[in-house]
C-alpha cells in the first residue's frame, strides 16, 4: 500500500514539498491528539497518589486546553498545506490533461477512448482530489497515534506492550489481506465505470438516429444491461470487502476485550497499581481506534490505485510529434514554380493494413484539386493528413517545398482553414464562435467576415445579434446557419490554403445558394483541397483525382476525365441520371 501512497506523491509534482511539509504538521497533531489522554491520566494518577496541589491542577487544565487547541492549529495547517494542495494539483493536471489532448493525433478519438477520457476528468480526478489527497496527512496522523497508544502500554507494563503490538500486528494482517481483495474489485469497478460512461455518450450522441429507426428498445437495453453490470459489480464489491470490513471490527472488538482482559489479570495479580488500572481503562476504547481509521481510510485508496492506472493510461497516449522549428514560406512570395502542396509516396494506415497506397499529386498555388470517389476510398484521410491530424506512415506531404512535420503545428495551423460537413459550434456567443479564427480581430472585422459568409442578416435578427449565446453544437441553428458561421471565422482567419469537404452536400436548398456563395468568398486566391460528393460543383476544379481503395486510380480535368470514359465518367453519368 505505500505505492499507491508514493504514486500519490508522485503526482503532485512542484506541490511536493507542501504534502512533505504537512508530514510534519500531521505528526504534530498526531501526538496533540493523544496528549489530552495522558495528561488525564497523569492527572487523575496524582488525584489517587495524593499529589495533586492547586497549581499542579491548574497546569494540567492549561496543557489539556493547550493540546486541543494546538492539534485544531495543525489541523487547519495540514489542511491548508495537502487538502487544497490537492486541488491545486489537479487544476494543473487538467491543464495539461487538455494540453496532452490537443497533440493526440485525430484517431485517438475514434477508437473508443471517450468514455475513458469523460471518466478520467469527471469520475477519476474528483475522486482522488475530493477523497485521497487529505487522507495522506491522516495516515500520518493515525500511525503516529497508534505508536503513542503502544509505547503508553509498555510504560504501563511490558506484558501489556507486547499484547497491544500483537493486536496491532493482527490489524495489519487482516487489513492488508482487506485490501488486496478491495485492489483487484476496484480494477474492475472501474473498467466498468468506463464501459459505462462510453455507453452513455454513445446513446446520447445518437438518439436522434435511435429514435428515427425506432430502436429505442435495443440500445435501451444495452444502456440497461451497462447499468446492471455496473450496479452488480458495485454490489460485489461490497459483498468483497463486507467479510473483511467485519474482521477489522472483530480484530478490534477481541483486541480490545484481551487487553482488558490482561490488565485485570494483572491487577488482581498485584503486578500493576491500581492508577495504571485506571489509566489502563480511560485508554482502552481508544486503543486501536487509530489502527482500525488507518485501514479503513487505506481501502478507499484502493479505487485511487485503478484511477491512477487510467489517468496514468490516457497521459501515456502517444503524442504527435511537434519538434518542428520551420515555419512556412509565405505563398506571395513562395517560388512559383513549386508546388503549394504536394503528396510523395504517402502510404498510411489507422492499424496494420494501409489506407492510403503511395499516393502522390501536386498542388499548385491558387488553384482546386478535388478529391472524388467511392466512400471508404480514402479522401477524407489524405485531407486530415494534411491537417497533421495524423502523421503518415511513409512517403511525405510538403507545403511550400516544407515537409509539414518539421513545422510546428501550431505555424502548420495558421495556413490551413477546414470547413467540414458537420460543424461544430461551442455554446458561447456567436461572436465569440466566428472570432476563433483569429482571436486578435476587431469587431468590425469580425462583422465584414459574417456579412462575406452570408450569415450578417439571420444574425442580426436573433435577440441579442452577434451577443446572442447559442446552444452547445450550435443546437439552436439550423444545419445551413451553423455551416455559415463556420465559413465565417475561415474567413476571418484568412489561411492561404482551405481544405473543404463539400459543405452544401447535407443542407436545404434555401440554405445551399447562400453558402455557396460564402464559399466563394472563402476560397478567393486561396488554394483548395475539396472533397467533392456533388461532382457539379467541382467541374471548373484545376485537377480532379480519383481516389479509389487508398490509391489515385484517375487523374485530370472534368473534360479529360470524362473523355477517358473511366470511373470518372462512369459516376457523372449516375449522378445526372
């Protein structure tokens, strides 16, 4: 149980010398709290031997009152130093928690992992800020306060030392075994809470689908079966730890009655004065309270150890790699010649099996390649590994003659704008969601890029215009809306290069005139990557190519391409008939 006490401390980082610090405070207090104990039975011994005066009673009242006020003293002290050390750490924790994220490559979040992060930030983190951080001073305390209770005992008489340090030896026996069985519930209980937690999310997330398609009864049941699962688990681990929280108790009640036992063998013997009965009965009911808080406290921290385990596992993902120092030429006054973007030899895959087979196209400045093909065939990846969301697994991608990841992402970012199917809107205001795109931007600008995205008038018309707080995900919008005010900030931003994944593809015709429109204020003099499902709106494109199983099966212009009567040509003709 120490390791889970060190990797406590281990995660406090620059608060470790508080915690170290409060170590001291603890046993300070640990030892107040016994002082009223033995100054009572010092005093209630001279009251019997006859020694007592006035000012010996006087003293001893003024060092009783003393010891309660100085273990509260040290008490607020331990406090102060661990107690709100603990959440000091773990604001710093989710900080760089939310930092650790941002450099996660994109299909971190695609595998399942977001019921473990939900549960790391909203169950795991509280538990240990909330429960575990304070408990380490009381474990001082109470050890501190068990070696008092034994060491009283050995002054008193040495057969009642070695019988108080058997029952304490028997604590530990019958606490560690406890443990060990809460440790290995505890693992599980928490394996569950994430299953759990994904479960929820997944529900949530989809129940506009579950409802349309009438399967409210199935995922139901799989949110009901989740449920049950995580309530029986729960149980078991009660029903796991009750046998040996009922030892602890036992161990403590049999303990307590030997010890009794002991001392009213011996003082009927003769072998103890009747003062160290006295003292031997104003000790005995808090003779192993200490030992039994100990191991009661040291089973919570068993649910610490599997939350460390998850926190610990989600800090271990691996990051992209960012030690890029380059930053990218500017296109104005970047070679003409070469190309603004360009693919060599790029071959990636999400597992073992590749996605993307030696793909290779250049992009020249100012001008729109398209992506087009079947589902699957992999164009919305070669997008993203633009973007870095994932780095590839051979071959490279230059921007500006610059392979991308000896830029920083950060420098990476600036020059890339994303405009994607589905949009997402943070609940804040609407100003606030367009200036994202460069957060130094005034208001006016902010304004001019609403008005460019055709979005200014609806905006205007809302109750608070551009001060009006939207829903989270943009809730309150319409899909055409929330497509607009997304243009917007890639406006605003003004990134030479616009990956665009044919954002008219999914929304109403009322809305489709106007965010083309937008579109094409957005892409003016920019160079384009689009992901063209309505091959209409790509017919004037400088380059279309075709992307088919993770390779580039046609390459040209509409024309060329539809005179080769390929897959190209094949697909114009589906979609116009």
């Amino acid at each position: 149980m120490l390791g889970i006490l060190h990797r406590l401390i281990g995660i406090t980082g620059e608060y470790k010398t508080r915690i170290r610090l409060s170590y001291l405070t603890s046993f300070i207090k640990g030892i107040m709290m016994k002082a009223p104990l033995v100054l009572s039975f010092i005093m209630i011994s001279m009251f019997m031997l006859g020694r007592m005066d006035r000012t010996k009673c006087l003293y001893l009242g003024i060092a009783i009152v003393a010891s309660v006020i100085i273990e509260a003293v040290f008490e607020h002290i331990t406090n102060v130093l661990q107690s709100a050390t603990g959440y000091m750490v773990f604001a710093d924790m989710r900080m760089r928690l939310g930092d650790h994220l941002r450099k996660l490559p994109m299909g971190y979040f695609t595998e399942g992992n977001m019921g473990k992060i939900s549960a790391v930030l909203s169950t795991d983190m509280v538990f240990i800020e909330e429960n575990c951080m304070g408990v380490l001073s009381e474990l001082v305390t109470f050890i501190v306060s068990q070696g008092l209770m034994v060491l009283m005992m050995f002054v008193m008489d040495i057969r009642l030392g070695l019988l108080a340090t058997l029952v304490t030896a028997a604590f530990i026996v019958v606490g560690n075994l406890m443990l060990k069985t809460t440790l290995r519930h505890s693992m599980i209980k928490q394996e569950d809470a994430e299953s759990l937690t994904e479960e929820v999310l997944d529900f949530a997330e989809g129940i506009g689908i579950i409802k349309s398609f009438n399967m409210l009864g199935d995922r139901s049941k799989r949110l009901t079966d989740e449920f049950e699962k995580s309530c029986k688990e729960s149980i078991d681990f009660e029903i796991a730890y009750s046998p040996w929280a009922r030892a602890l108790y036992l161990t403590f009640g049999i303990g307590t009655s030997l010890m009794l036992a002991l001392a009213g063998l011996l003082f009927g013997k003769g072998m103890i004065p009747d003062t160290y009965m006295v003292g031997m009965a104003l000790f005995l009911f808090d003779m192993f309270v200490a030992i039994k808080s100990y191991y009661s406290q040291m089973a919570r921290l068993t649910v610490t150890s599997a939350s460390l385990d998850r926190i610990e596992e989600v800090f271990e993902a691996e990051e992209l790699r960012d030690e890029g120092k380059k930053s990218l030429p500017d296109m104005s006054t970047a070679d003409s010649v070469m190309p603004a973007i360009e693919y060599e030899n790029v071959s990636f895959g999400y597992t073992d099996t590749d996605v993307l087979k030696d793909v290779s196209f250049k992009v020249n400045a100012g001008e729109m390649t398209a992506l087009v093909g079947p589902s699957g065939g992999g164009k919305s990846t070669i997008a993203s590994l633009l973007a870095r969301f994932w780095d590839v697994g051979s071959g490279r991608i230059l921007v500006n003659g610059e392979d991308i990841r000896n830029v920083s992402l950060g420098k990476l970012m600036d020059s890339i704008s994303m405009v994607f199917q589905r949009v997402y809107l943070f609940q804040d205001t609407i100003y606030n969601n367009i200036s994202i795109g460069r957060p130094d931007a005034g208001r006016e600008e902010v304004e001019e890029a609403a008005k460019k995205a055709r979005c200014y008038e609806f905006i205007m018309q809302l109750p608070n215009g551009f001060d009006t707080v939207i829903g989270e995900g943009g809730a309150s919008l319409s899909g055409g809306e929330k497509q607009r005010i997304s243009i917007a900030r890639c406006i605003l931003k003004d990134s030479p290069i616009v990956i665009l994944d044919e954002a008219t593809a999914s929304v109403d015709a009322d809305n489709e005139r106007a965010i083309q429109e937008a579109i094409s204020e957005l892409c003016r003099d920019k160079t384009l990557l689009v992901i063209a499902h309505r091959l209409k709106t790509i017919q004037d494109a400088d380059q279309i190519l075709v992307v088919s199983d993770g390779q580039i099966i046609e390459r040209g212009d509409h024309e060329g391409l539809c005179a080769q009567n390929g897959a190209y040509a094949h697909m114009v003709k589906l979609q116009a008939s």
